[in-house]
C-alpha cells in the first residue's frame, strides 16, 4: 500500500472525465487500496475519485465515518462505474477538497440518491443514501466526469447575511 | 440624516475593531452595514456609518486619529447619499466562479466581459489556493440576457484567459 500524491487544480486532469473500468482486477484493487490509505492519510478527508491521484478511471472511495461530526454512515464504500438511478430533493452544504485546497463553497446538491456501482469484489450493487454520504458521493462522481465543486458554487462562501438593499 | 463611509486598514493585530468602534459608540454614531476582513495580513474594514445629528465628519474624524495612529490603521472617509431601499426586479442573481493558473489581468479580463453585458458586480470574493487563484462573483444578469448564452460566451472567453468558469443561479439558504 502507498500513499498517493493527490493533484489539484488548476491541473488540467481534473477537467477531464474518466472512462469506465472494464474490469476488477488486481490493478484496480491495488489502487483502491492506495486510494483509501491515501484518505486516511489526510485528516477528516471522506472520500477520493481515483483521478485525484491522477489515474483516469470511474472508481471512487467514499468513507463519512472519518468526517469530523457524526454522520449516517455506510462505513468505507468502494464504487466502480458508479451511476446514480434515482435522486430526489434539494440540500446545500459547505464542501471542500483535496484538489481544490484552502478552500470551502457553498453546494447544492441532490438531498436522496440511489446508486448502482460494481463493488471490489466485481459485484452489482445498488444503495440508496441520502444526507452528507449522499453529497460526498454526488461530489466524487462529478469529479469523474471532470467536474469539481467550483464548477456548482451557488452561493459566495460567506454568505450567512445576503445583501438585498442596492442603492 | 448624514452617512458617511470609513475604510480602515494596517497591519493585523487584536483590538482594531475594539478601538474603533469604541470611538463610534462613544459618539453614538450607528454601524449601519460593514465588511471586515484580513487581506494578505492587513485587517481592512469598510464601515457605513450613521452620524449623530450633533456630530461631524471633522469631529468624529478628531476623535478616531488618536486610536489610529496608535494602531498604525490609514483611514479614509466621503460623505455618501442617503439610500432608499426601493428595487425593481430588473435582474437575477447568479454566482460565477472563476478558477486557474494565477496571473495578472483575470479580473479585469472577466470584469470587463460582464461590463460589456451590463451585468453588474455585487459581490466578490477571491482566494489564492496553492497555485491556483478562485475568484467568486455574485452578479446581477439582465432579466433580457439569456443565462444559458451568457455562460457558453463566458467560457468561450475564458479561454483566452486560461481559466475555468461556471455560472449557476444564486440559491439563498432556506433553514
């Protein structure tokens, strides 16, 4: 296991999307295993797509135990081509990311998800989340099809009084 | 009714907004609205103030030299109209965000893109992140002005400039 440089912008990779995994090997394995040691190694980080270390693939890890504050949690997932089939709602939180460092916008995001994605192990699967895992997976396939979250800022980061007056 | 604008700034320390706003509450002269902030190392504040009738600009101004020079602050102030808060639904807010390789000219280059569309700037907010540079605009498009087609210009345009933009409508937080 290794931990991984994670790249950020304005590196052109990020705005490339990845194209799917054909199949679950020992390679991709491997690198699921540097991506989620990777996380680990950078603290309250709760999820990774794999181009953040700079490997053109859809696979991404996603771990919101790690979060800082309490979350509903499916503990460490781990999606291979993951498409989202159904969503609903609307929330907005504060996001940051590795590839975009010092720096945390306001995101409005679907509220409910359902997902379908191969595991490690090759199997279909599907899970239905919602709330801050949702978010986290929403933001980690966006950086699959090269978008991060400043590409979905809709509000300015210190938007807690919005100025309505004008002169 | 006199307002007045104060821009204070100098080199970070605690107390500058204690010292300050000490003197304005001791001639009880209103904060009406103000923004503060730290800009590479320097606290810098922009205050609108309303005077108590019995106070002038040349008094209140007297009274803030003494905290200022010993807090080493530059101050300015003008004298600003009286404002009415009447508005006409003549625009939609959206944020624009604008992010690449830092280099000089980007926010005029941007500026000057929305200047050209009569698209007024509200609010900006930039940060320089590692090697990359973030510029967050809260602006208001023209009713007339279709989003969609100002967005695919802006990224056209953004090319030039090598960077990336996005524009969404501005969503207000709804707890």
């Amino acid at each position: 296991m290794a931990i991984l440089k994670v790249i950020a912008i304005p590196d052109p990779l990020l705005k490339q999307a990845s194209p799917e995994l054909k199949n679950v090997g020992d390679q991709t394995r491997r690198l699921a295993c540097d991506m989620r040691e990777t996380m680990l190694s950078h603290k309250g980080c709760v999820g990774l797509a794999a181009v953040q270390v700079g490997v053109l693939a859809r696979l991404i890890i996603v771990d919101v135990s790690l979060s800082a504050n309490p979350h509903r949690s499916s503990g460490v997932l781990t999606m291979i081509n993951p498409v989202i089939t159904h969503s609903s709602g609307k929330t907005s939180s504060r996001e940051g990311c590795l590839s975009v460092p010092d720096f945390i916008g306001s995101v409005t995001r679907k509220k409910k998800i359902e997902v379908g994605y191969t595991d490690i192990d090759g199997q279909k699967r599907s899970l239905k989340t919602e709330g801050f895992e949702a978010v986290c997976i929403q933001h980690e396939i966006d950086h699959l099809d090269g978008i991060v979250f400043l590409d979905r800022v809709t509000s300015l980061k210190t938007d807690v009084f919005r100025r309505q007056e004008s002169v | 009714m006199t307002y007045i604008s104060l821009t204070a700034i100098g080199k970070d320390k605690p107390g500058i907004v204690s010292a300050i706003t000490g003197i304005l509450s001791e001639l009880k002269c209103n904060i009406e609205d103000s923004t503060m902030t730290i800009l590479h190392g320097q606290f810098a504040m922009i205050l609108i103030i309303k005077l108590h009738p019995e106070i002038s600009l040349k008094i209140l101004a007297a009274k803030l030299r003494v905290p200022s020079k010993k807090l080493d602050m530059s101050l300015s102030y003008a004298q600003i109209p009286v404002f009415s808060s009447k508005k006409k639904k003549t625009s939609n807010s959206y944020v624009i965000c604008v992010y690449g390789k830092d280099k000089t000219g980007i926010v005029h280059g941007i500026s000057a893109f929305l200047a050209s569309k009569q698209i007024n700037i509200t609010d900006v907010q930039t940060t320089v992140s590692k090697k990359a540079y973030i510029m967050i605009i809260e602006a208001e498009l023209p009713v007339k002005l279709p989003a969609e087609k100002f967005s695919r210009e802006l990224a056209v345009f953004a090319k030039t400039l090598n960077v990336t933009v996005s524009v969404n409508r501005a969503e207000s937080s709804e707890i």
